[in-house]
C-alpha cells in the first residue's frame, strides 16, 4: 500500500481540500509482518511529521489478515492519506528513503531532522537508533565508552567485526543514547553525529548511494531464516559513502516481542564486500529484544 503525505502537515479545517502537487522528498519505507497494532503507532507517528514531503511504502508480509485490515492502522491510513528492504526499495523514486521498522514510533520532527543531517552532512546514511523507554533507569556508562561524535565531517569508514568500531554496537542497547543526550545536549531542532557501527529500525539513505553499492541485491542468496540485512547493506554504504547516527535519537522502540526467532544467519556471514570475499562476522549484533 501507498500512501503519500502532503508538503507540510495539514490542520484538521484542511483536510477535506486537494492534496496540492509537488516532488516527494522521502520515501518511507516500511516492512511489517502480523504486527497491526505496532504499525498503527508507527503510522500515527509518522502522521505526526511536518517537512518534508514523505510517501509512504508498506510491505505486508503477514501470515494472517494483513495487517491494513486492522481498524487502527486503516485508520492512520486515512489520516495520512488526508494530510498529504530489495522490493521496497525498487518501488522508492524520491532522493531519500526511510527504512523504518514497523515497531518503531517516531517523534515529531524527527524526519525532517534527518533529511537536513542526511543533506548537511553530505554522507550516505544517517540513522536514529531506536531506543527502550522502559531501561530509563537502566544506565550504564561502560557501553557508552565508544560514543565518538564527528567533530570534522563524516568520511568513508569500514566496519567489520576485527575493527574497533564493531564495539560501538553497545551504544543502541536499552536506552544508552538518551543518557548520551543529557551530556551532549543540543538545541531542539539541532543535532549531533556520532560515529556508529550500524543503525537498527531507522535509517535515512540517501537513494543513489543505496542503490550505487548494490541495495538489497543479496537479499536472493540469503536462506529464509536470517537477520541483520540492513547491517550488510549499510556497511557497504558507510564504506563508500560514509554514514553517522544523530543525537538525540527520537525513535522509540516499541518493546513488541521479534518476529524473526531464528537469527541463527546473520547477513554479513553470507554476504561478500569489496575487499574479495571477506564476509566478516555478527556474532556479536545483539537482537532487538537483547539489546534492552
């Protein structure tokens, strides 16, 4: 299902107006599988966005009724009809597109801050890594130890698991990156990039980047049960490209039990980079549910 926003977000006396013309600037796109109630809050999320112009591209691959059956999410449907991963991808035409996991609720204004990072930054991903509000309590400064901002612009960077940049994946567990922010506070529509190993849930690309180091092209060779196929396609990005997360994140994870119980093959095991086979390894890229 296609749904498309309009330039900015509409008051309630405008809805029953034309959608006014104009070019999309992100494509969201979202992947969802027997979770209705989770994409109804992903949705309403996303109605909740201002600037810019975004079209929205849900995938249902749900076992039972699909998932745009359920009263909420085809309700959300309509209210962003009324203001305005390789499959996804092939359906997306705008400059950039959002992967955004169907568990994942954003805040206000967290797209638009992301395309102007992804703009500013001049690199080929910016991602907002999800976060566990229920670990606020939960602090701990020893998986934050990696946090690394980019002081002097993103450049080019390869991450495999015998590099010390593999380490950083600690700084998305549990709620590590809103207690990062209370000591690197920016101003409110401002934000800081940091050094990342990958982004998990929410991930800007800038198209032409994603599809120039080969998308999703692997997605055939994987075997059916897997994970982490955004780690591999990240990282081919990041090394040709350069990628950064921003801080704060804004995007909160839904806590909803996984979906994919058997992440015995992570991509990267399978999947070959430039260097001429080496396929690296994940045997440390904690689950969404291990990494609270």
């Amino acid at each position: 299902m296609t749904l498309t926003g309009s330039p900015s977000r509409r008051w309630s006396g405008d809805w029953g107006r034309g959608q006014e013309p104009g070019p999309i600037a992100v494509d969201v796109l979202v992947p969802t599988a027997d979770r209705p109630a989770e994409l109804a809050v992903t949705l309403a999320g996303l109605a909740a966005q201002d600037d810019p112009r975004f079209r929205v591209i849900v995938s249902d691959q749900s076992t039972g009724a699909p998932d745009f059956d359920a009263p909420a999410v085809a309700s959300m449907a309509r209210v962003l009809e009324a203001q305005g991963r390789q499959f996804l991808l092939d359906q997306a035409s705008a400059p950039s597109v959002l992967f955004l996991d169907d568990d994942v609720w954003l805040e206000p204004g967290l797209l638009g801050r992301m395309e102007r990072a992804l703009h500013e930054l001049g690199c080929g991903l910016v991602g907002s890594a999800v976060q566990g509000l229920s670990y606020l309590d939960d602090v701990r400064p020893h998986e934050r130890s990696s946090f690394e901002p980019w002081s002097t612009g993103v450049e080019p960077e390869r991450i495999r698991r015998d590099t010390g940049a593999f380490e950083r994946w600690r700084l998305h567990n549990a709620a590590n990156l809103v207690h990062e922010a209370t000591e690197h506070p920016v101003g409110r529509d401002d934000y800081l990039p940091y050094r990342i190993a990958w982004v998990g849930g929410c991930v800007l690309y800038d198209r032409q980047a994603l599809v120039a180091t080969g998308g999703f092209d692997f997605w055939a060779g994987l075997p059916p049960q897997h994970a982490g196929e955004d780690v591999a396609a990240q990282w081919r990005v990041m090394e040709r490209y350069g990628g950064a997360g921003i801080l704060p994140s804004g995007a909160v994870h839904l806590e909803a039990p996984t979906t994919i119980p058997d992440r015995d093959v992570e991509a990267i095991d399978v999947v070959a980079f430039d260097e001429g086979g080496d396929r690296g390894s994940a045997d440390a890229h904690p689950t969404r549910e291990e990494s609270r």
